[in-house]
C-alpha cells in the first residue's frame, strides 16, 4: 500500500516536472545569480542586508519560468504530438489535462512576478516582460512563422541575469549588465541551430521554420560562426570590470567558433556537429556564468 502511494506521488511529481520544465528552470538559475552576485560585487552591497530579495527572486524567477514553460506546453501541445522528443509530455499524453495547466500557469505566473515585485518593481517588470515575450512573440507567433524564431525567443532567454541584477540594485544603469544580457542573447542562437540540426526531421514534420530546415544546413553553419564572431567580440565588454573574465570569456568563445570550423570540415554527418556544438554550448554556459558567479563571491567576501 505504502509502496502504491510512493509510486503515485513519484508519477505525479514527474508530470509537474514536465509541465513546467524544471530542465530549463534549472539551467536558467545560473545566469540568474551571476547577474544577482556581480550586482552584489559591482555595487559593493553587503549580502546579509539583501538575504530576503535573494530568497525571493529565487522563488520569483523559477515561478516565472516555470509558468512560462507551462503555456509553451499548452500551446504546442499539437506540434509536440509530433515530434519524437516532446510527445511524452503530460500535455501531450492528457496526463494533466489543458485546464489544469493553465490554472497551473496562471497560479505560478502571478505569485512569481508578486514574489519578485517584493524585491524591486524592475525586478518584476522584467519577469512580466521575460514571460510575455516568450509565451506571445515566441511561443504564438514567430516560432511557427519565421525562420527568425530563435531570435526573437532569445529576448526572453536573456531574462535572467537581468532580474538577477535587477532585484538587487532597481536599477539596470551599468554597462557590466548589458555585457551579460547581449552574451546571453547571442549563445543562445548557435545552441538552439544546434538542437534544430540535430531534430532537423522532427521540427519539418512539425512544419516548425527552424533555420537549418528552411534554408539548410551550410546556411545553418555559417550564420552559427557569424554569431560565435560576434561572441567573441562581447568578451570584451567584461574588459572595464576584470581582465580576467575577460580572457575567459575570449578563450571560452574563440573555442566555440574553432570547434565550429574544425568539426564542420571534419565530421561529415551534420547530426555529429550540431551534437560536438551542442555539448559545447553547455559546458561553455556554465562555465563562463559560474566563473562570473566566483569572481563575484570572491570579491565580496575575500577581498573586500
């Protein structure tokens, strides 16, 4: 009996996992706190007075995200039905039923920007903003109209660090945060050309206008290093903060472009690229944030 309830709870827990994308909520909390710690450190803020906005933007910013995932669910669920890798979604399969979802989504969304509207009223616009432009421009208009898709999803993919930033200072006047927002909105389109490569035939299935099914897969790789050029060029706005993030963030980029052009010419098979690309992009993401994250702590609690 016991183990039955176990089981039901496990089943239920996976579908609201799911629903709201908690892979995405996740991934996006990282450049939320180094947007949040390098406020900290660029304004020399003392951490225990801003114990209770940390705590809310953290609650804020996963309410928003998740709700924004939430409605992407929803929407889609007729092209997800489609394709291979999101078919087993609980919107999809009817394990949580359209209504729900939406109650679930409204619930999450207005708590979240609340949640964050207790730390700075930026702070919350800029959740609002982040959850419209990724429900309405990307979600119900550009990604089954434009091959531009990408583009304009990648405004709200860039959200973060700026509700980071924001929910500690009220403020968005500062050069350092423009750097992690364009460095944002760019990675993310070399990433998701990746992803559209690699699920080339699931998205034309879907009738989805991703870039390397509209135009192909040259178009596809060359437009993927004009972006990782631009890349590179934005390490040098960390330039008037710290030498030293600058040089990561150049070693970080000039690799991604390297390994572009090397493993283009190299592998044949396109699905190999995109996948070497797609790795990269990760581990690149993590360790770029992470290292603004360290740079900040340490700044504020070694050296200062």
């Amino acid at each position: 009996m016991e183990r039955s309830v176990s089981l039901e709870k496990q089943k239920r827990s996976a579908v609201l996992s799911q629903t709201v994308k908690t892979g995405i909520i996740k991934s996006n909390l990282v450049p939320m706190f180094a947007g949040l710690t390098l406020a900290l450190y660029t304004y020399d803020i003392d951490p225990g007075t801003k114990l209770l906005d940390v705590l809310f933007v953290l609650i804020g910013t996963i309410l928003v995200i998740g709700a924004a995932g939430t409605f992407n669910n929803v929407y889609d669920r007729d092209i997800d039905a489609i394709m291979e890798r999101t078919k087993g979604r609980p919107t999809v399969t009817g394990e949580i039923n359209t209504k729900s979802a939406i109650v679930l989504g409204v619930i999450m969304a207005v708590l979240g920007i609340v949640a964050l509207a207790f730390t700075t009223p930026l702070a919350a616009l800029l959740g609002f903003l982040g959850l419209f432009f990724y429900v309405v421009p990307y979600t119900m208009w550009s990604k089954r109209r434009t091959i531009y898709n990408t583009e304009i999803g990648s405004i709200s993919g860039a959200m973060p660090p700026l509700i980071g930033w924001a929910a500690m200072t009220g403020t968005l006047a500062h050069p350092a945060i423009a750097a992690l927002f364009i460095i944002q909105v760019i990675w993310q389109m070399p990433h998701f050309y990746a992803i559209a490569i690699r699920r080339h035939d699931e998205y034309k299935a879907a009738r989805i206008p991703m870039l390397p099914v509209v135009k192909g897969i040259k178009r596809t790789y060359t437009q993927t290093n004009i972006y990782l050029v631009l890349l590179s060029l934005t390490s040098f706005l960390f330039l008037p903060l710290s030498l030293g993030l600058t040089l990561v963030a150049l070693l970080m980029n000039v690799g991604w472009l390297v390994l572009s052009i090397y493993g283009y010419k190299k592998n044949k098979d396109s699905e190999k690229w995109a996948k070497l690309l797609f790795i990269y992009s990760l581990i690149h993401m993590t360790i770029l944030f992470s290292t603004v994250i360290v740079y900040s702590l340490v700044g504020i609690f070694i050296l200062k």
